[in-house]
C-alpha cells in the first residue's frame, strides 16, 4: 500500500490518496478530500491500469477525469494520484515532490528569471 498526502495550496483542501496492487495489473485508488470536485473525479478513477502511467496527458484517464471534474487547472492532485500510482507498481521509488515560490534563482542568486518575472 502507498500513501500520499497532497496538499493543494490556496483553495486550502488537502488530499489523501491512497493506492494498493489488486489483480491483472490493476491498482486500487482511495481518496479522501474535502474537495467535492476533486472526490467527483475520484469516482471515476477507482480502478487504474499501471500502465497509464505510460499515457500522455490527453489520453490519460487521471486527467481526462480531472478535465470533466476540477475547475482548478493547476491543481495538483491529478499528478499526486499518478505518483502514487507510479510508486505501488513499482515503477519509481518514493521520492517527495514540490512547487516553492522563492525570490531566489536556483543558484541563491536574486538575479536571473527573476528580474524579468518580478512584479516589483
């Protein structure tokens, strides 16, 4: 079993997925959020083959149910549930990912995209 907490950001609603092998590569997929769209889109995804994970975005199952499902295109949970997904088949270790907001370039420098991307 695999579990993973997403915690979305503005909206405020954290996420928690939960993925587990079943039969002919097939993984089970639990969420629970707070989130009516993103539990709407849950319904749909109950049962996934290991093998979307393989699959681009427009033929996804994960994001073509979160197209129908979330108003948020930034939300992150779609991509919470395929790591997950990824992590239970064994396809990929589990690793934590993240979206920082800094002033700071990469390099600890306060110079490069910033200057240009800077609102001030």
């Amino acid at each position: 079993m695999t579990r993973v907490i997403v915690f979305a950001g503005n909206c405020g609603f954290s996420t928690e997925i939960i993925a587990e092998k079943a039969k002919d590569r097939k993984i089970k997929i639990k969420i629970e959020s707070g989130c009516e769209m993103v539990m709407a889109m849950a319904r749909e995804i109950d049962t996934l083959d290991i093998m979307i994970a393989f699959k681009d975005f427009l033929n996804n199952p994960v994001y073509k149910a979160a197209a129908l499902h979330l108003k948020h295109v930034a939300c992150p949970v779609p991509a919470g549930i395929l790591k997950t997904l990824e992590v239970e088949a064994g396809l990929c270790i589990p690793k934590d990912v993240s979206i920082r907001f800094t002033k700071e370039a990469l390099d600890g420098s306060n110079n490069g995209w910033q200057k240009t991307c800077s609102r001030d």
